[in-house]
C-alpha cells in the first residue's frame, strides 16, 4: 500500500477509534441525566435545565469532542460527522433523561397497589424459585420495577404471559410518556429474553378505579433495553394511579420478567391538563 494512502487509512481508523473512545462521554452523560432526572421527579421547577442551560450542557460537549478530535489531526471531514453523530446522541439524552422526569420511583414515594396488582411467581409457599441460572430465595416484589437497578434477575416476574401491574404515583400527574426496561442478550445469562414484555397496554386510574386507555404498545427485544412509548391521546385530566398490563411476552411460557417502567409527565400546574 502507498505510503500516502496508509497514512489516509490509519486517520481514519484513528477517527473510528476515537469515536468508541468518546462513548463513555457520552455514557457518563446519560448517568449525570438520569440522576438529574430522579431529583427532577420530586423538584421539577428546581432542577429541570432551562433551555439557555440545555444549549451549554450540549455545546460544552460537542466543544470537547472537537478538541479532542483536533488533538489526534482527525480530518476535518471525519470531524463534523462525528460531531453531528454526537450531537444527535445528546438531544436524545437530553430528551429521553433529562425533560421527561420519572415518577414511578420508590426514591419520591412511588408505591405499587399490591392488592390489584398479579402475583409475583412462585406463588405463596415456594422457598425457592429458578430465573435462568439464578436462584431466589422468594420471588422478588413488584416493587422492584420501582427501582433505578438493572441487572440480570433483579426484575418482577409474573407466572405466564399476561399480568399487571398497578402503580400508585407520588402526586397526581399529566403523562405524557412511559419507558421499559429490559436486559440484552448480550448480559442474559442464558443467552436469550424471551421473558421480556412484548405487547402491552397502559391505563390511567382514577380515585374511583375507573380505567382510561393511554395506549397499546409493543417492546421490541431486538431494539435498545430501555424503550420510551409516548401516550396515543392528549389527557384532560391527571391520573394518581398508573396500570401497566402486559398482553404477550416473547415466549416464554411460564413467567414474564418486567425490569423497570418510568411514568414521564407533568404536574396540573405545569400542563393544562385538570387534577
């Protein structure tokens, strides 16, 4: 290979290179997000970026890349496409973390409604249970899906392929967005997920238990773990009450394992929607 045309080639391996480097940035921003976005659940006036702080978080970054990119003589062609790459993955952090506040969190007094809410799997009276190659003591509760953690088996498993959930907010909320989460194969310890929700449907409650659809929804195992679904309908009204029915799993036929859901929204006095 020509002297010339290997110099080309190893800037731009270099340029790859230096993008996977740059992805824990970007890694740790959305770490910084999510914290930010649990404080934002019980303080959201308070700790929300404004859009002048949104545009600084953004540019302080793409300002970073580009030197460093500058520092290892990436072309600048190489340059403005990964910083247009970078760009993208911060409106989406910004998006996804940082303006969607998350309300279904033990953390801000987020509780589950056990008494409409389906067994746990293993049943009252089972010591022991098997989720692929872990063992529990007892199956964990559906408060777990109101936890940040996302690790193999630390989900709520329901036995079959249908079950929900009824989750009490901390306040009465607007929402606007739900997200799930699920592992990937790739920290599965059996290789696959087949006990991951597939179709599901949301409903907002109300004091009187009466049910309004927010939306049908499908999770897609094959897409990133956390998936965020926006409500199908504008609201007139904000909802206490959160239920979150799954209809099919991705096959497994004796249990379906939920990882963690979010409720996104806003207070009555940040929408227009009525208490």
């Amino acid at each position: 290979m020509p002297a010339r045309q290997l110099n080309t080639y190893q800037k731009e391996r270099g340029g790859l290179m230096l993008l996977f480097l740059l992805l824990p940035i970007l890694f740790t921003l959305v770490c910084w997000c999510g914290s930010m976005t649990w404080l934002k659940g019980a303080l959201w006036e308070m700790s929300r970026p404004h859009g002048a702080e949104q545009e600084l978080l953004g540019g302080s970054v793409l300002q970073i890349v580009r030197e460093v990119l500058k520092d290892h003589d990436v072309q600048e062609e190489q340059t403005e496409e990964i910083l247009q790459l970078t760009e993208v993955a911060i409106k989406k952090v910004l998006e996804n973390y940082v303006l969607m506040p998350d309300w279904a969190l033990e953390a801000i007094g987020a509780t589950i409604d056990e008494e409409r809410t389906s067994k746990s799997y293993g049943g009252e009276g089972m010591m022991t249970w098997q989720l692929s190659l872990f063992t529990f003591s007892s199956a964990n509760p559906p408060a777990t899906i109101l936890q940040p953690s996302i690790t193999p088996g630390n989900c709520w498993p329901f036995q079959g392929s249908q079950g929900h959930v009824v989750i009490r907010l901390p306040e009465h909320i607007c929402p606007t967005a739900f997200t799930v989460w699920h592992i990937s194969k790739a920290v599965s310890p059996s290789g696959e997920v087949s006990s991951a929700p597939r179709e599901f449907t949301v409903f907002g409650v109300d004091e009187a238990m009466a049910e309004t659809l927010l939306g049908t929804f499908t999770y897609d195992m094959h897409k990133e773990i956390a998936q965020t679904f926006h409500v199908q309908k504008e609201l007139p009204r904000t909802f206490r009450y959160i239920k979150f029915q799954v209809q099919s799993n991705w096959g497994n036929p004796k249990y379906t394992c939920v990882y963690r859901v979010q409720v996104h929204g806003m207070t009555a006095s940040h929408n227009t929607c009525r208490p």
